[in-house]
C-alpha cells in the first residue's frame, strides 16, 4: 500500500508487472485526496468555473485544471464503454453556438439524443462543418443495435439531408446505360423502416414567426409510427432543445452572454464529456420517474437516469463510483459497414 489513503498496490500473477489499482480510473496519479477530487468532480459538473471550484473547495486552479482533464478522458472512456448496443427507433440531432479562446472563433458542439430515455448517444466538437455531422451520425450509427429502423429529426442544417442516406444507408452502384461513358457515381439505399425529417423555423429577430417540416428522405408514414410512439403530435426536436438549455447550465464554458468561454478547446471537450457522463448516469430526470405500486413514506416515485431508461444500467450512478470505475481504451464496436 501507498498513500495516506491506503492504496493498493497490486502485481499481476501472469506477467508480474507491477500497478496502483486505481490504474484505470479517474483518480490514477491524482494528487489530491479522494474526497477532493470527488467534490471538484461534482462543482464542475454543476456548471462552477475553474476559479470558483479552486476558491470554493481551497485547492489551486492547476489541479482543477489538470483534475478536468481526467474526468474529461475518463467520461469518454467510459461512455464508451456503457453505451453501446442501444435498442432505440428514432434520434434527434442539434448542434449548440460557443467561443474557445476568444469571441473571434466560433466553437460547435452537437450532439444525438436519444427522444423516449433522454440519452445523449453521441456528442461531438469543431467548426459547423460537413466533417462535424459525418462525424456525429457515424458516432451515433456504431452505438446502434439496429440501424435500418430510425426515424430521425434534426433542423433545416444541409449537411444532415446530405449525410443521412450515407451513414445510415447501403451503397450500390447503379447501372451503365450503354457501353461508353463514365460509370454513374455511387449512391445510397434506405430501407422502408428510415426516415428523415427537418424541422425549419423562420426567425425575425428572436422570435421564432414559422415552423415549416420537410421530409428529406423515407416517408411520412414512418415518421406519424414513430410520433405516435413518442406521444408526440407534430414532428419536432423538443427533446434536444430542452438539452441545450440543461447542457449551458451544467457547463460554465457554454453560458451565454458571459466572458467565461474556455480558453483552448481541449477544456471545453473535456468539459463537456464529462457532463455528458454525469448527465446520462449520475442525474435523476423528472419526466422518466416511475410511480411507485405502493408509496414508501413521502415517495411516490422512482426516479431514473437516462441510461437507466435506455436499459443501460439498474441505479443511478455517483460521482465517486463514476470516478473509480476502471476503463481503458478501446475501439468502439465497428457497425460503419
């Protein structure tokens, strides 16, 4: 053992290499105590800066900033990890306006939720791009069990009615009429069970004055299936933009109107990582609680996590159980083919 904390220090008895059984873990190599780091952990995911988390909890900012860090690679390991498989038929997509380094350069985030468990399948960073969408749905295609039935909403951005039949579709190659010529460029094949459609608002000023919906690909009548399923009664993106509102209060480097934007965009990805996790495991959300066949006391209810809606897990998680949860590298189920 080593540490005042008593750690262990274990051997393996194939190989005989030597290792801290933290390895794996959030807290590997920390050098503050447990119990900090556990309330660092828990100041940032609710939306306290680098400056208040150091003030509040008397430690320096450089071991907040360098803790951040952890936990940011430690949420993507671990979502990695626990959310895969998932069992779901339809997705919405969005994407949330914020700076890294100066209010001169623009730093995207968008992410895939999940609309009946409110999981966030899959998030992603960079600049509004055609690589930031492909780089999304691929995410979110390799976390599906079965990706030939989805209904998908996202908003009027091109890039999704571009990349939709391309992720999410089958390549063949069409036919040559006659025997010169060049051959006809690839394209794509969806099944009857896909469908796609796009949620455009007309703004003047900041008031939203239209709503208008396209089908970009499939047909209305798997999108109506799917809305009858949600117990939704028009096609929408609600789930995600009430995410968006929730995601900016859990992550200070996404207030707006603020001066608290993160300096490199590696704080920001590690930030918002880590609230990913926290969101998914470790926070009871009121519209997926379940009441109770007989209340206990004033309980009358079972709250739930995301990810235990989506069936991914029994509990809601802690943050030290989150922290001490050993994960380690490893690629992500291939399902691109």
């Amino acid at each position: 053992m080593y540490s005042a904390e008593k750690i262990r220090y274990l051997r393996c008895k194939s190989c005989g290499q030597e290792f801290s059984e933290r390895k794996g873990t959030a807290l590997w190599n920390c050098k503050l105590p447990e119990s900090k780091a556990v309330a660092v952990a828990e100041q940032l995911s609710e939306g306290s800066s680098q400056a208040a988390t150091a003030r509040l909890l008397k430690v320096s900012r450089e071991s907040v900033r360098r803790l951040e860090r952890c936990l940011g690679r430690h949420g993507r390991l671990f979502h990695d990890q626990q959310v895969q498989g998932l069992v779901c038929s339809s997705l919405q997509a969005d994407e949330r306006h914020g700076y890294a380094g100066s209010k001169n350069r623009p730093c995207w985030e968008a992410e895939l939720l999940e609309p009946k468990s409110r999981l966030i399948v899959e998030r992603v960073q960079g600049e509004r791009n055609e690589d930031l969408a492909r780089r999304l749905l691929r995410g979110g295609k390799a976390r599906l069990r079965d990706f030939q039935d989805l209904a998908f909403f996202s908003d009027g951005w091109e890039c999704y009615a571009t990349l939709f039949p391309q992720v999410f579709g089958t390549p063949y190659q069409p036919k040559r009429r006659g025997a010169r010529g060049r051959r006809p460029r690839e394209r794509y094949r969806l099944t009857r069970r896909q469908a796609h459609v796009q949620v455009l608002k007309r703004r003047e000023g900041r008031r939203v004055v239209e709503v208008r919906l396209r089908m970009a690909h499939g047909s209305r009548k798997r999108i109506d299936l799917e809305l009858e399923r949600l117990g939704y009664t028009t096609p929408n993106t609600s789930a995600i933009e009430r995410l968006n509102a929730t995601a900016r209060r859990m992550d200070a480097f996404s207030v707006r109107k603020t001066l608290a934007f993160a300096r490199r965009p590696e704080s920001r990805e590690h930030r918002g990582d880590w609230r990913m996790t926290v969101y998914n495991f470790a926070r009871p959300h009121r519209s997926l609680r379940l009441p109770l066949a007989e209340p206990i006391g004033r309980r009358r209810y079972r709250p739930r996590s995301p990810a235990m809606a989506a069936g991914l897990t029994e509990r809601i998680w802690t943050i030290r159980e989150i922290l001490l949860h050993q994960v380690f590298p490893r690629p992500v189920r291939d399902n691109l083919t």
